[in-house]
C-alpha cells in the first residue's frame, strides 16, 4: 500500500489517484457487445449457451417455481434465518419512511401544483452469485421494490452447480414473495432483463451490482435506450478518515472487509497520524492470513493506499475529491464533520460503525455510487423504484392571474401557439 502526503500532493496529483480507471474496459465492451446482441438474437438459447460456458452448469429450464424456492428455503439453518428476518426488519423499516405524500402548492391564488408517486411497473433485480453470493443485496432491493408497489419483479441470479440457487437466496425470496428465480449471471441477465426472453420478461429498469462484465452491460444498456439503470458502478470502495482515536485493528478490519469484495476493490486510508498508517499497516499483515479470501484482499490492498494529511480538513477535502462509495469516520470527532461531507455514498460515524452493518442490517441501502459518481448519484431507495409525476390545476382566476406572463414569455421565444393555448381560453372566460 503506497503512502502519499496531501500537503505534496499537486490538485493534478489528487485527481490521478482518485481516478479508477480499469485498463482492458475496451476489451470488457467489445466482448458484452458480443454477448448483448448474442441475447437479443436468440433469447434463452443464448441464455441456456452461456449457463454452460461461464457457469458450468447445463440447466434444463431457466427459472425455479415458487414450489422449487419453498423446497431450497426450507434448507435455511436457524441462525441464518433469524439473521436475514432482522437484517429484513431493519431494511423494511428505514426505506418505508421515505414513502410520503407530498403538499399540494398554491403557487399563486387559483394556481395548484403537486407530485404524485406511481411504482414502475417492472423492475429487474440482479442478485450477483459468482465469488459470493449475496442474499443482503437480495433484501436491499427487493425491499423497496416491494414497498414502491412494482407490479412485477424480475429476479435474476447465476445458478450454482447443482442448476439451483442456495438456500439464502431462496428465503429472501420467500420472504419477498418473489414466485420466480430466472438462473442466468453476468452481461446475458442484464440483456435479457432488457430486451426480454420467452422466459425472462421485460423489464424498465435494471438494478443490482456486479463484475465489471455486468456493470458494462449496464452501461451499454442505458446508452441504447432499452431500459434505465440503476446507477453507473464499478468495483466496490471504502475511504476512512481516521484519527488517533481510532483503532489501528479496527481500522485494518474495515479495509480488508472492503478489499474481499474483489482484487479491483479499493480501500483507502486518510489518516493525520503517520503512526497510525504504520500500526494499520501491521494490523493488515496480522489479520489478513486468516481471512479465507486472502489472495482476493491482498490483491485490493496492493492496489490502494493512504494518504497522510495534517488534520482533518485536509482529510474530508480528500475524501470529497474521491467521492468514496463508502465513507467511515474512524474518529471521536465526527460529528464536527458531517456538515463537511458533500461527496459520498453512505456515511459510517464514530469507532463502532463499521461499514459491515450498513451491508447486512442497519437499514440502509448498500447498492450505492462507485468510481466517484457519488459526486452527482444518490444509492438505492424506495424513490428508486417510483416515478414522480407533477399535476397543475388552473381556475378561471387562476388563468387570468398567470396568463398574461405566460403570453408574454411565449412571445419572447416566438412560441406563438404557445401563447394562443393562453389567449383562447382568456377569452373564453372573459379574462380580456
């Protein structure tokens, strides 16, 4: 992990190291083109093809039944259950306090203005299921979907070896009251999500993090106008600011439980205390050998760094410019610097907020920004899955009193039927 000094740091210097760039993207796009297409052409053929290759498995349909989910849910261990109905509970409760009815708005006397909300009708979920399956991802969007009132959720998730999906998943869906599980991964779910198979429906929007073959496929997907995504994304990211009221072990214990997630996953250090950086460091040695997934967090670390600042305003400044996904405040003083954050995808505050409850069960979304587009995107919410639509209502007094500005300013852009669609009706309620 390469240490760098903010006070040597030129403003060029700071956007290089917070640019995430992956150098065979060009590759990565040739080749989801291919696959795109490929689903486009021959539907769950190419689907059914692709099971084969990518995931070993010859499947002999490409969906399990609600039957089929019962049976793999009831394998559930006690534990795992209990665990997934409170990370349920948590998830459940936050996102429906965003469900509100907004005022209508007098904007002037006889001048009524409001949104209302209205659920998209299908939506396309992806659960990824590759290096590890992840049934809190499952819950994190199932949740809002479920509560925004989506008619119809599509489900789309890689299939094990078995040409099943594991028990987790299977509950989460239970819980859902999904009644199917489309088995396909990678670039041909999300082009089947999008384009439509005799067996995987249509859907209007695509959610759900991936590798970076799904994340391309995402981002060729939006382009082309078939359907709307989430959010731009790539490899997932924390940045902690830490102080030495932070604990070194702490510390290195959220780093490698960014860096697991992936060899291209980033976790970077902002620290005001060299000495911190150091005990860190050697915190890392000692626990990433026990971590199973040690190769895959070794690779991330040797691919992030620290940066050492002199306090802690140089930190959230640093911290703004990389616009992490997931920011932790590892110091006593937080509270002083919330109102400085203006870049980030989900905050952790204080010593014992470790990014890990935000993932699994404090309630809070998990599908955020990466790759700095926490700088103009918001994560996942139950407003993710509505559409807000605007209402007016004019009276005869209204029209008379807002009419003539209108007029006016229709004349301004020479926009003369705009200005006739006010004239007319004036005049047909005595307003001239």
């Amino acid at each position: 992990m390469k240490i760098y000094s903010y006070t040597n740091l030129s403003k060029q210097k700071i956007e290089d190291i917070c640019l995430r760039t992956l150098e065979d993207d060009a590759a990565i796009a040739e080749r989801v083109g291919q696959i795109i297409n490929q689903v486009k052409t021959t539907g769950d053929q190419a689907l059914l093809d692709y099971a084969g290759q990518f995931d070993g498995v010859k499947l002999e349909r490409l969906f399990l039944d609600e039957q089929e989910i019962e049976t793999i849910a009831s394998e559930i261990p006690q534990d795992a259950r209990e665990a997934i109905e409170t990370a349920y509970a948590n998830i459940r409760m936050f996102h429906a306090a965003q469900l509100k009815t907004e005022d209508k708005i007098e904007t002037m006397p006889g001048v009524s203005c409001w949104r209302e909300s209205r659920p998209i009708s299908r939506v396309g979920l992806y659960i990824p299921g590759g290096s590890a399956v992840l049934p809190s991802t499952f819950l994190m969007l199932g949740i809002p979907a479920m509560l925004a009132g989506c008619e119809e959720i599509v489900v789309c998730s890689p299939p094990q070896k078995d040409g099943k999906t594991n028990c987790y998943l299977a509950y989460c869906a239970k819980l859902l009251g999904i009644k199917k599980i489309y088995l396909a991964g990678g670039a041909q779910a999300i082009a089947a999500m999008a384009y439509g198979t005799t067996s995987v429906p249509q859907v209007y929007k695509i959610f759900g993090p991936g590798n970076r073959y799904v994340t391309q496929a995402k981002q060729q997907i939006l382009a082309s106008g078939i359907a709307a995504i989430d959010m731009p994304a790539g490899p997932s990211e924390v940045l902690i600011i830490a102080d030495r009221s932070a604990s070194p072990a702490f510390v290195a214990a959220d780093l490698l439980a960014q860096a697991e997630h992936g060899s291209d996953s980033q976790s970077i250090l902002v620290s005001t205390s060299t000495e911190l950086i150091a005990e860190v460091m050697q915190e890392i040695d000692n626990q990433i050998s026990y971590l199973p997934r040690a190769t895959v967090a070794a690779a991330a670390i040797a691919n992030s760094y620290a940066v050492h600042c002199e306090n802690l305003q140089q930190a959230m400044a640093f911290s703004n410019a990389y616009a992490p996904e997931h920011l932790i405040l590892a110091t006593e003083e937080f509270e002083a610097l919330i109102p400085q954050i203006s870049n980030a995808g989900s905050v952790f505050l204080g010593n014992l907020t470790p990014e890990s409850a935000g993932d699994y069960a404090s309630g809070t979304n998990h599908t955020l920004p990466t790759s700095g587009f926490a700088k103009a995107y918001s994560g996942v919410s139950t407003d993710s899955f509505l559409k807000k639509i605007t209402f007016q209502h004019i009276t005869p007094s209204g029209l008379k009193a807002i009419g003539p500005a209108v007029e006016i300013l229709a004349t301004a852009e020479g926009l003369q039927a705009h200005k006739n669609a006010i004239t007319i009706r004036l005049k047909s309620t005595d307003g001239y």
